[in-house]
C-alpha cells in the first residue's frame, strides 16, 4: 500500500460518537456550588450547559451571599440554620485578616488554617441541613440525575455524588493544604511548587526550598485539624470509614480555574483542565468617564488593581501604602475600592465602586501584547524528522501558513516523504546517505517488529540497536546541515522567531540553541522516557508502563518490578543510543552539554498522544496534547469501499493498519490475523501489500491504499 490510516482516529471519532451521544441529547445536571466568588466563575459554567441543552438543578441555600435563584435553571432552596448576619460576620472576620501582618510565617499558616476551619465549620452547617433533608435528597435521588458538578471546597456534593453513585465533576480554584493533589496522586515537589503563604517563587534558593519544605510539613499535620468535619461527616453519612480525601479521589474531571499565564506551572495529571480564561466575556462599552481615563493613560498603559469580588475596602494606613506606590509609576492606575481615602488621591489613580474582574483584563492584555507578534506573522524555522513523523507536522505547517505566518522548512537532498509544497519555503541541505542507505534502515526497523525475542530484555536490546543504527543514519544529515557554514549562516541571518522541530533528531535543537530562539517540540514521544527526563516529568514506574514491557497502567507487584527493571535498563543502555547526540551537541555549541539538557530548554511540547487510546500519565504545564491532529474533513469513498462500509451492519467494522512506514508481514503472521479477523462480526478494511493466502475470509477487505481519514 502506499497510502496509509491511523487507526488511533477512528476510535477517537467512534469514541466521540458513543460518549458525546448522551450529551448531544442534553444529560441531567445537579450542582452545588460554593458561596461567595466561587460562585460567580461557576455561574458561566452553569448558564452555558444549559445554552447546550441540558437540564441543570442548582442547590441554593436559603441564606447565602451571592447564589440566587435564575430563569436560567431550575434552583432547589433547602434551609440552613445560620443567618445572613451569621454568614457576613464570617466573611468579614476573613477579610479582616487578609491585612493583619503576622509576626511569623507559623503563625500566618495556623491563622490562616483556623479561619478556614471557622469558615468550613460554618457551612458546613448547612450541608448537615441539605443531608439530613430527606425529603429533599428522596426527591433528587429519583432525578436520577447524569453527574454532579460542584466546589470541593465544600463537601456536600462528593458526598450527594458518592451516595447516588454518579460521577463528579470538580470545579475549583484550588483547595487548601494541597488536598486536591494529594487525592489525586498529582506530583507537587516542594522543589519548585511553591506552598501557599511562603512568599516563594517557583525557583527557589535551598533555603527557601527548605522554608517550602518545612510549610509542607506544617500543612500535612495542621489541615487533619481543618478537614476533621468533612472526615467525621462524609463517613457518617455514607455510613463506611472514609476520609474526605478519599472521597474526592473519586473525582472524574477537575475543572480549574488557573492559568499558567499568570501563576506559577505545576505537574497536572490527565483529568485536570485548565480553565483560567472561562471569566473572559465580550466587553460591554466602558462609561465615558472610565474610557476617557483609559484612552488618555498613552504607551504606558493602565494597571487594573483589585483584591476579587469579596475584598473591596483595607484599612487606612495600607490604603496610603498603596496610593504611595502608584504615585511613583507610570501606569494610570484603576482600583475597586469602597473605604475611606486621603484628600491627596493621585491624578493617575481612579477609584470603582463597582466591581472589576481583574482577570478578564489581565486576560485581555496578555493576549494582546503576547499574540501580537502572531497576528503579524512570524518566521518560522521548520527542522522535521522523516518518515510517518512528518506526515502530521506538515498538517501543523501548512496551518501556520495559512494563519500568515513565514515558514521555511529544512529539506535533506536524500528523504523518503519530505517534499517541496508551494505552501511554505524549503531550503534543501545535502546529505551524507543515499536513498538505498535509508531504505535499508528503514526495512531493518520494519523487519524487527516481525521478529519474536527470545526475553524481554532482548527485545529491548534490539530494538535499541536499532534505534542507534536509524539515529545514526539521520544524524549524518545533521552533521552536513551543521556543518554547512554558508547555509547556517543565511539561516541565522533570516531572524527566526522560533523553532519547531522533532526532538527525535537534534538538529533543530543546536539551531534553537546557537540562533538563541525558543524552541517547540513536536513529538509522539522519545525512547527511553528521555521527554520526561529532561523536563522533569514524574513517570512512575508503578503506574506508567515502560515501552515492552506489556503491562497496563494498573500492574500487579510482580509487573511493577518488571516495569522497575526495563526503566533502569533503558536508563543504561539509552546512554549508547544519545551518545551521538550528546558529543554533536558539544561539539559545535562548543560547551559540555548533554542532549537531554539541550531539550530541557524546551518551550512548548506538542504531543501526538490522547488519553482516549494511551495510558494516562502525568504531565508538565508546557506539554500540549494534540494527538486529534491528523482528523480532517472527509471525502466521498470509493463506490466499492463505500458498499463494503455500508454492508457491515450494527456490528461495525474494524479500520487494521500498522502506520505508514509497515504495509505488510510475513505470510505466517498474515495467517494469523486472517484466522483471528474470521472469528469476530466486525468487517475488516486492511492496508496490505504482501502475499496472501487464497481463503481471504470475505468479511476482510484488503487494500494498497486506503483512505484513512474518509473512512473514519
């Protein structure tokens, strides 16, 4: 064959179908939100799912400080035994303490932790009323509602969630104590994952890693304390011994209200999603005054300064700590402030007494001055990997040139799918193999998936020196495009704004490197966890299956030992495999650096991965997955497939295909797909150029081309 399918996207279409039907159709929707400014993100969430055609219920306490009733969707009012007085007093004993300096940073986190326990306390309160409502929860247990949106931040909907045995969906800033990473086994070092009230940086002194370290300690012991009501309820309620960090374990997706743009980049696992833009709306037209006041703050800009929703007033003495430190920049100032102020306001200062997200500014403004450049256009240097790998980055590559930005693509003189388009640029760099010495490398690679291995140990052996031999063909077309001074020095002489190449060669990561540019990876992943290593990844070994190794992400002990194993032996034997790239990096930056150092310089990681298909695993703030990538619109198939498509039934059929490089295989293997694809009712299209046997079953369809994306 020499077209070529992914079968990957056809599950993920299929896998679209079956879990969005539901949705399509509009689900059932209960949510219990948290009072006061978690509310009001919440709230954009709620009205859009019901613009999308879903029945959303909201539990509304009959007390509270900003959840109101709405045409929007249907509220169901329980009482609560505290009063509005009770609530603002609460409040206000919160706010208080936002501008009382402590003596200590011990003393700020126990303050901190008591009147958050003051505060859970008391609404707590009111989760007791909703619980022990039966007739309330009778009535939305036979709802028989689809999931339960809500605020972990208080515990009544993971327990509601747990008792009517429906999945939840968390919706959250983030919680205290790092409770949400512990539940879900997210990584949080301490190293570079600065503890609330520290003061820290994500790069910290060891010092301030230490200060961040004995936080964390304080924090594990202190908020037992704080979280003690959820415990002792939770496990009340649904009448087992539970913690409130076990039950929230449970959580299916984590919607969070955080940007990296703005705060400080964290490890995630896969069910977490960043959510930090949803309070951006479109603009209304500003007051005439307002606007005038804008307009006139010139090149330099205007600062938007407020502390959220709730906090709108601080006492005197640090209002003027303020106004004197506005004085003294350029930037006209705009402030949410109700309190008194000094008669001696600076100019550039205006006070609001209305409200003003300050995120949906900052949002705003970063995506102005940050994408600006892009609107423009940028230059764009392209260093691809050949084969299957450039097949989607030149579905990446066209897409940037047709959102106007300049692409120039660097092209060996000898390649197998690398071709000049009209689309972009290419510069053609000679290379030191021929065609024959790459088809030879490839058929070698190829071969070796045939062959069955006496051990594991021999498979991943193999497989490494085979690797080595591919790498090394390669990274001879490295060496003459490096060494190519009169190419490189028009190249470096073009001004590139970046570098978007395949990791899997090093090519465009000493270009990066010497022309000082940011670099994006675009990848499927590299040998040996090398990606994870130099980012600093987490990869278990107890969860994360190495490559070979056969298991799945949940193993036994015996598979975690030999998870173990393969992950220290590919630790040794990959030092073989990127010698070559650790002595060509040195050698022309002309500094000692390793391969993985250089990559560790990595902007952005595009990865060709989904969690749809492939294990979950954790993952770091710039690695992006985008492994829908190659899904395009279809066109009409061929009569003769179409017929064979159509004639499957209910039972469907199955899309067989080993990537683009593999076509065929040994006759003996061949017979044993054929036998296995007889057995099932799906119809089988598969892409096959070998020799066949003469009883190819009817229900299999073989085909030297097939068009991949058509079809799914």
């Amino acid at each position: 064959m020499t077209g070529w399918v992914k079968s990957a996207r056809l599950g993920f279409v299929l896998w679209l179908y079956f879990s969005t039907l539901r949705a399509v159709l509009g689900g059932k929707v209960l949510v219990m939100p948290a009072d006061g400014s978690h509310w009001l993100s919440m709230k954009l969430l709620v009205q859009e799912l019901v613009v999308r055609g879903h029945e959303v219920v909201v539990l509304v306490p009959a007390t509270s400080l900003l959840i109101k009733g709405s045409v929007d969707y249907r509220a169901h009012i329980y009482p609560v035994n505290y009063t509005k007085e009770d609530l603002d007093n609460t409040f206000k004993n919160l706010k208080d303490t936002i501008f009382i300096k402590q003596p200590s940073i011990t003393d700020k986190v126990f303050v901190n932790i008591r009147l958050l326990t003051e505060l859970i306390s008391f609404q707590v309160n009111g989760c007791e009323s909703l619980l022990y409502n039966p007739e309330l929860i009778g009535h939305l247990q036979g709802e028989r509602f689809d999931v339960v949106l809500t605020d972990p931040f208080l515990p009544c909907g993971s327990i509601l969630a747990e008792s009517f045995s429906i999945p939840v969906v968390y919706f959250l800033r983030g919680l205290p104590c790092g409770l949400a990473e512990a539940a879900t086994q997210c990584p949080s070092p301490p190293s570079y994952v600065p503890r609330s009230v520290s003061g820290n940086l994500d790069t910290m002194t060891f010092p301030q890693r230490v200060k961040n370290m004995l936080l964390y300690m304080m924090e594990s012991v202190s908020c037992r304390i704080m979280y003690a009501r959820f415990d002792e309820m939770a496990s009340r309620y649904l009448e087992k011994d539970i913690t409130y960090k076990d039950l929230i374990s449970h959580g299916a997706i984590w919607l969070y209200r955080y940007d990296f743009t703005f705060l400080f980049p964290k490890p995630l696992m896969p069910n977490m999603v960043l959510i930090g833009g949803i309070n951006c709306v479109e603009p209304a037209p500003l007051p005439a005054d307002l606007q005038e006041f804008v307009d006139s703050s010139g090149d330099d800009g205007f600062i938007v300064f407020t502390l959220g929703s709730m906090v709108d007033t601080m006492p005197a003495d640090l209002t003027k700590v303020f106004l004197d430190a506005f004085s003294k920049i350029y930037q006209r100032v705009v402030w949410r402030h109700t309190g008194v102020l000094p008669d001696n306001v600076p100019k550039k200062r205006r006070g609001m007494t209305g409200w003003v997200k300050s995120a949906r500014l900052g949002f705003v403004l970063w995506l102005y001055f940050s994408t600006l450049r892009a609107v423009l256009g940028g230059k764009v240097l392209v260093m691809p990997m050949d084969g299957s790998h450039w097949l989607s980055m030149k579905l990446l590559v066209q897409e940037l040139v047709v959102r106007g930005h300049e692409v120039v693509v660097l092209v060996p003189a000898t390649s197998l799918l690398i071709k000049s388009l009209v689309d972009y640029r290419v510069d053609i760099y000679p290379a030191s193999y021929t065609k024959e010495d790459l088809d030879n490398t490839f058929n070698n690679l190829k071969d070796t998936i045939f062959i069955k291995q006496p051990s594991i140990t021999d498979k991943v052996f193999v497989n490494i020196q085979i690797m080595t031999d591919l790498i090394s063909v390669q990274a001879k077309g490295c060496e003459s495009l490096l060494n190519n001074p009169e190419l490189v020095g028009h190249l470096r002489g073009e001004r590139f704004d970046v570098v978007l190449t395949d990791p899997y060669l090093p090519c465009g990561s000493i270009l990066a490197e010497s022309f000082s540019v940011p670099v994006v990876y675009f990848q499927r992943g590299l040998p040996c966890g090398l990606g994870e290593a130099a980012t600093q990844c987490p990869s278990p070994p107890s969860y994360v299956p190495r490559s070979y190794s056969g298991n799945l992400d949940t193993m036994t002990f015996p598979q975690r030992v030999k998870n173990m194993v393969l992950y220290m032996m590919e630790s040794v034997s990959c030092h073989i495999m990127y010698a070559r790239f650790d002595e060509m990096a040195s050698r022309y930056l002309e500094k000692d650096i390793t391969y993985k150092d250089l990559i560790s310089h990595g902007a952005i990681w595009l990865l060709r991965y989904d969690f749809t298909f492939l294990f979950p695993k954790p993952l770091m703030p710039n690695m992006v997955l985008i492994g829908g990538i190659n899904c395009v619109e279809p066109a009409p198939l061929p009569a003769d497939l179409q017929e064979f498509v159509d004639s499957s039934g209910d039972d469907g059929f199955i899309v067989f295909t080993l990537g683009s490089m593999v076509d065929t295989m040994p006759a003996d293997l061949t017979k044993v797909f054929l036998d296995a694809f007889s057995k099932i009712s799906q119809r089988v299209v598969w892409r096959h150029t070998g020799v066949l046997p003469d009883n190819v079953p009817k229900k299999v369809k073989i085909m030297k081309w097939l068009p991949q994306n058509d079809l799914l």
